[in-house]
C-alpha cells in the first residue's frame, strides 16, 4: 500500500514538471469525440443500408473501436516521444547536463506514456459505450430500438463531453453540451442525405 502510495505521489510530481494534464485532457476530450463521431457514422450506415444482424454491427463496431484506439495510442506515443526527446535535447544542449536521468528527463518518459495511455483508450471506450447496445440485442424487441438506443447514447455522450468543456471554461453547461451534441446531429443527418441520394 505505502508502495503504490509513493509511485502514486511520484507520478503526480512528474505530472506537474511535465505539465502532462492539461495536454492529457485535451486529448481525452478530442478522442472520445473522434470516437462517438466515428462509431455513428458505423451505425447509421449499417442503419441506413438494412442490416438487421447485431453480431455484424458489433464486429464492425469492435474492429472499428480497436482500430482508432491502437491508432491513437500508437500515433501520440510516436509524436509525443519525439516532440518530449527534441524539448529535452534542447534543455540538455541549454544546461551542458545530461538529463536522462533527472526528475525532468522521467518526467518526460511519464508524460509520453500517460498521453499516450489516453490517447488510445478514450476514443477505444467512447466507441465501445456506442456499440454496447449491440451486446444485447436480444432484450430488445427488434434490432431497430437497438439502432435507436445506439444513437441516443451516442448523443448522450456528446452532451456529456460538451458539459464536462463547458465546466473546464466556465461557459454555460447546457449550451456547450447542445453544441456538442449538434456534431452528432449533423453526422446522423449526412449518413441519412447519402442513403436518399444513392437510393
């Protein structure tokens, strides 16, 4: 316990050298809206075109969830580690010190890995919360409710992430949520012009 303790106060001081939240955050909030835009547009497409089997949604949505997480895990860490090594370089060059081992150069390696960490779970869940209907599409009465409670979650998480923006800035929670909310609308809207125009 006094163990995880210690790494749990280490990795909060290497959060503040490295000034990781505020850039963890904001990947938090872009890739969970990538995720929730992407996935509707996985779901009203397979609306939009009479696929009536839940197990090909999921697989699609799952295949697609995966994707944008390995995705995103894999591009922030390949950006974040050169653009933490060039900063470091630069600070080594300034100081005439090697700073691999200091409290800077950790604090570093912590910051690659934790924006990495985010950057390829949160548009992964934000993707997976969207699909997670599909799961069970057995209770429900026929795979259209399930498209229907696909979507209001998609928008639901949309409000949400709208609301938690608007907390961080101090602006009016309902209509950052709303605005959030209208991305969602407005793919939902295109998926269903797409289907008119190539019917």
């Amino acid at each position: 316990m006094n163990s995880l303790r210690k790494q749990l106060i280490k990795w909060r001081e290497y959060g503040k050298i490295s000034e990781v939240g505020q850039i963890a955050r904001r990947a938090f909030v872009n890739n969970a809206f990538d995720g929730i835009l992407t996935m509707i547009g996985v779901v009203v497409g397979n609306m939009v075109v009479g696929v009536q089997d839940a197990r090909t949604i999921l697989v699609t949505g799952l295949s697609t969830a995966f994707s944008i997480g390995i995705s995103g895990s894999w591009g922030a860490y390949l950006a974040e580690s050169a653009e933490r090594a060039h900063a470091l370089q630069e600070l080594e060059q300034f100081t005439l010190t090697d700073l691999q081992d200091t409290q800077i150069g950790k604090a570093s390696r912590m910051a690659v890995v934790t924006v990495s960490i985010v950057d390829g779970l949160s548009p992964f869940l934000a993707a997976l919360l969207v699909v997670a209907p599909f799961f069970f599409a057995s209770w429900f009465p026929s795979v259209h409710y399930v498209y229907y409670t696909s979507m209001a979650l998609a928008l639901l998480s949309l409000f949400g992430l709208g609301i938690f923006l608007g907390n961080i800035s101090g602006h009016n929670l309902l209509v950052s949520g709303l605005k959030t909310a209208m991305a969602g609308l407005v793919c939902m809207a295109i998926s269903l012009l797409l289907e008119r125009m190539s019917a």
